[in-house]
C-alpha cells in the first residue's frame, strides 16, 4: 500500500471534487490517499507519492489555492530525490497556447525538483468534457496500477 498525497487547485471546485473522488478512487485500489487542504513544503518534500490536480484560471495561471504552495516551492527549492509525481490539469482550449497552463507550470516544477514522472499529464478539456470524473477514472486506475508495480 503506497501513501499517496494529493494537492489541488480549484477556482470554482471542479478540481477540489475531482481531488476528493481521486482520494476515494485510489484508496478503493488498496492505497492510502489523503487530500491535503492547505499544503506546506513539508507536505510535498516528505510525500512517498505526489498527484496534483489543477484547474487552470486567467490565461494559463495557478489557482489562489495553490499558489502559496506553488511559490514555496519554488523559492525553497527541496529536490525531491526521484519522488513519483503525476498531474492532472484542467482548462479551456479556448484559451489556446495557456490551455492547461497551470497543469504544465506545476508539472515542469515538480521535473526541475527532480520528481519522477509516473504517467503523461492527463489535460481535461473544460470544452469537452463537463465532468472530469468520467476522463479521469481509467487514468487513475492507471496511475493505481502504476503505483502498485
């Protein structure tokens, strides 16, 4: 069984749902998942496994949530020895080039601190896709199984 900790971003709660549903969803696989809702250095640097689900806002930025965290990371800097990471990210294609953008700001800090990619980023399409939960299942029964090997 593999600790899982799980951060996220939300604007307007898709991705705080999408994060409470992933904690249920691994734990069901055997894992123990734990959502954490105001999230320090600590929490990332000492986590066995990282999943951060994120909703993009403005053109391609964090959320307000997430930002506090986002920004100590960067300017504490704790590397992160190789520690399996996996992102979701939501957003607009709308939006373009920013699609997704916090998503991917989130997943190239995690490679610059040297967490390990355990899957692709999964980018869910607002414009597509209404609901993320059914988009995001199979990928983290992926992510379960990825885990469990």
């Amino acid at each position: 069984m593999a600790k899982i900790n799980i951060f996220y971003g939300s604007v307007y709660g898709g991705a705080e749902r999408l994060a409470d549903s992933a904690e249920e969803q691994l734990q069901k696989h055997g894992h123990e998942a734990k959502v954490i809702d105001n999230p320090k250095v600590e929490d990332v640097s000492n986590s066995e496994y990282i999943l951060v689900i994120t909703s993009t806002t403005g053109q391609g930025d964090i959320p307000d949530n997430l930002m506090p965290l986002f920004a100590a990371l960067q300017s504490q800097f704790p590397l992160l020895g190789g520690t399996p990471f996996a992102v979701i990210a939501m957003g607009d294609s709308s939006y373009g080039d920013t699609f997704c953008g916090a998503g991917k700001q989130v997943e190239e800090l995690l490679l610059e601190l040297q967490g390990k990619p355990l899957l692709p980023r999964l980018d869910i399409d607002a414009l597509e896709d209404f609901d993320p939960e059914p988009v995001a299942q199979p990928w983290l029964a992926q992510f379960a199984g990825a885990i469990a090997k």
